[in-house]
C-alpha cells in the first residue's frame, strides 16, 4: 500500500509509519531518493500522523554514504510546520 493513496482515504482516523521503498534506497540515486522521500512526506504530513520509516529492512546494497544523505533528508523535509 502507498501513504500517498491511503493518507488522503484515511488519514484522519490513522497514523502512518514506514513506506518508503527499500529498492529506491539501493538505487544509491539521490534524486530518486530524494523524491521518494519528499513525495510521500508531503500526502502522509498532511494528516499530521506520519514517522519515517523503510516499507523493509534497508538491504546491505544502500551504502553509508546513501544513508546519511536519507537521514539528511528526513531531517530537512520531515519537520511539522
């Protein structure tokens, strides 16, 4: 399921946790990454209900590097208004 469907469906009665896609990650991309990230930040923190999250365990092909620049990202596009 995708919070950027479900969030406007349900997002006044559920939180949302997680969701984003493990395979984008291993792409090492940053703009792809990035994207991921900010798409589904934007539809689920519409609700107010939303803690980041991979849909799966980050596999060991997302390098250190990668992660930190997630991280980076979840820290700038991830906070409430």
């Amino acid at each position: 399921m995708d919070v950027r469907k479900l969030c406007p469906m349900y997002g006044d009665r559920l939180a949302f946790f997680g969701n984003i896609d493990v395979m984008v990650m291993a792409t090492n991309d940053r703009e792809r990454i990035e994207e991921e990230i900010h798409s589904k930040f934007t539809a689920a923190m519409a609700t107010g209900a939303y803690m980041y999250h991979s849909d799966h365990s980050v596999p060991p092909s997302v390098s250190l590097e990668t992660y930190r620049f997630i991280a980076g990202c979840v820290d700038r596009l991830g906070r409430y208004a």
